[in-house]
C-alpha cells in the first residue's frame, strides 16, 4: 500500500485545484478521510482477521462499493459539507476509490479486492511501479524512504501535475478570468 499520507494528497491537490468554489474545504477534508479510510481494516489483525479474508486488508474496505457506500454517506451529509449531494458523493466516491486504484499499482501485497463482496478475487495492475509500504513501525527504515521516494515519483508528481492542469483550465476561471 502507499502510505496513508500519499493517500491522502489525491483528494487534497485535485480538491485545492478545483477551488473553494467547487470544493469546500469540508468537502476536500472529507475526501482526505475517505481516502484513508480503506486502510482502517488492518485493525482487523488486532481481532484475528488474517491478511487474506474477504475482510481482512485490501478486502472489502478497498472496493468500489465501500467507495460508492462512502459516497453515498456523503451525498446525505451534503449540506454540512457545503456542497450539493451530487458533489459529495462524486468527490468523496472518486477519493475512495483513487485508494484501491494506488494499491494496486504497489508491487507487493496480496492485491486488492475491488469487485466485493460479487468477487472476491484480488486484483493488482500489470504495471505496479510503486513500492508496498510496511505496515507500522518498520515504516521509519532505509525500506520507509524507498517507498517515499517511491511515491513521490509514481502518485505526488502525478497528481501535482493533474492539479496545476485543473487549475489552468479553462472553465476553472470566472468570466473575468479570475480563478
């Protein structure tokens, strides 16, 4: 997995991109947490939920239906995130579902579960340039700074590179040009 951080700078950059006009700064927090929420499973092994398990990590929690289900939740909380249901819930359901996406383009773990609970089949991309980050403390290593440097190329250069395209577009400016 990339690390939570790495997650969590998709939503953050496309968001801050768009503008406070189209993304409210509680919508791009909650986009932040539903990024970050899919790894929230690896509480699991606290409970005896091995790796493999449709619930275990990048089982269920890391599907496009969790990422819908926390779209929808958005979509009903629209008002307090300042934005209209269709927003939230595209916002929200694309940032969950950027961090399947990422994982799998990690070059290690047991893939990601995507199509659950219809499949349970663990996926990865034929291209996974991006190192699997450890999970806990064995991140702060000599292994740590290789998946950082890993993600800085393969998902915060990416993703710098698609918020300066969105901000320069276009339609992201007013008619008197103003961003």
């Amino acid at each position: 997995m990339p690390t939570i951080i790495s997650h969590a700078v998709v939503p953050l950059l496309l968001g801050a991109a768009a503008g406070k006009q189209r993304i409210s700064r509680r919508l791009l927090a909650a986009g932040a947490i539903a990024t970050m929420l899919p790894d929230a499973d690896v509480l699991g092994f606290k409970f005896g939920i091995s790796y493999a398990d449709a619930f275990g990590h990048r089982g269920a929690s890391h599907s496009i239906a969790f990422a819908l289900l926390l779209g929808l939740f958005a979509a009903l909380l629209h008002q307090p995130l300042r934005t209209s249901a269709w927003r939230a819930f595209g916002f929200v359901g694309l940032a969950a579902l950027s961090h399947p996406l990422l994982d799998a383009l990690t070059n290690g773990g047991l893939g990601v579960e995507l199509g659950w609970p219809l499949d349970l089949h663990r996926y990865f991309f034929a291209f996974r340039p991006i190192e699997v980050s450890p999970i806990g403390a064995r991140f702060f290593s000599a292994r740590g700074w290789a998946v950082i440097q890993s993600e800085l190329l393969w998902i915060w250069l990416p993703a710098a590179l698609l918020a300066l395209l969105l901000w320069s577009w276009p339609i992201h400016r007013d008619k008197h040009g103003q961003a």
